[in-house]
C-alpha cells in the first residue's frame, strides 16, 4: 500500500499554498484506488532515468523537490496541496535524467486519468 504523508512546519499545520492551475485536485482515497498505476509509474520513471543516467552521465544543477506532483484535497484544510507523486530516482542528483525522462510517464499517468505534471524542484 503506498503511503501519504502530510506535510506540517513545526506550529500547529500550516501548509504552503501553491497555485495549482487547472489541475484537478484529488483525495487521498482516490489515490489509493490508483495505486497500480501509480507504482507502474515509478517503475517507469526508474528504469528510464536509470538508463539516461547511464548513457549520458550525471549533469546539470544539484536539485531537491523535482518530481511528478498532483494536487492533492485533506480534510479539514481548504486549499490543495502539491504532493510529489512519482520520484526520479537512480538518475544522479542533479535535473539531467529526471527532465529527460518524464514525458512517457506523465503520458502515462494522463492515459490513466490522472491530472499530474512535472516540477523542476530547486536547486540545492
């Protein structure tokens, strides 16, 4: 079962709020009923920034956050949060793989029904 955790900044849980576009916005059960999809995109993700990495190397800035987000509904607060939902790994620590690799599986993740897009995170 894939966990969600919920971000909270030391006083009570303040959380930041983002503009989130047009995107849709979805509750932690709905999520949950996507599962299999979701960690058929990881593993897409994976492998293909596994295989960038190592034809072409570790390049470009040293980032945190960069990853495919959806926004994501929670009880009791009124505004959508941006919740990473599939992590670049195996890529190296810097934007090169993670870049070039995402638009199969945000391809993926829309034939699928599921509204996500790609943020570059920030650099370290």
């Amino acid at each position: 079962m894939i966990e969600f955790y919920e971000e909270t900044h030391g006083f009570g849980e303040y959380q930041r709020i983002y503009y989130l576009g047009d995107n849709r916005t979805y509750t932690f059960a709905e999520l949950h009923k996507l599962e299999k999809v979701i960690k058929t995109a990881q593993a897409m993700y994976e492998k293909a920034c596994k295989a960038y990495f190592k034809k072409h190397g570790d390049f470009g800035s040293a980032i945190l956050g960069n990853g495919i987000y959806v926004a994501v509904k929670r009880p009791r607060f009124k505004h959508p949060f941006k919740m990473m939902l599939v992590a670049p790994r195996g890529g190296g620590q810097s934007d090169g793989a993670s870049f070039a690799s995402k638009d199969p599986v945000l391809k993926y993740l829309k034939e699928n029904g599921i509204d996500a897009w790609y943020d570059h995170g920030r650099m370290d």
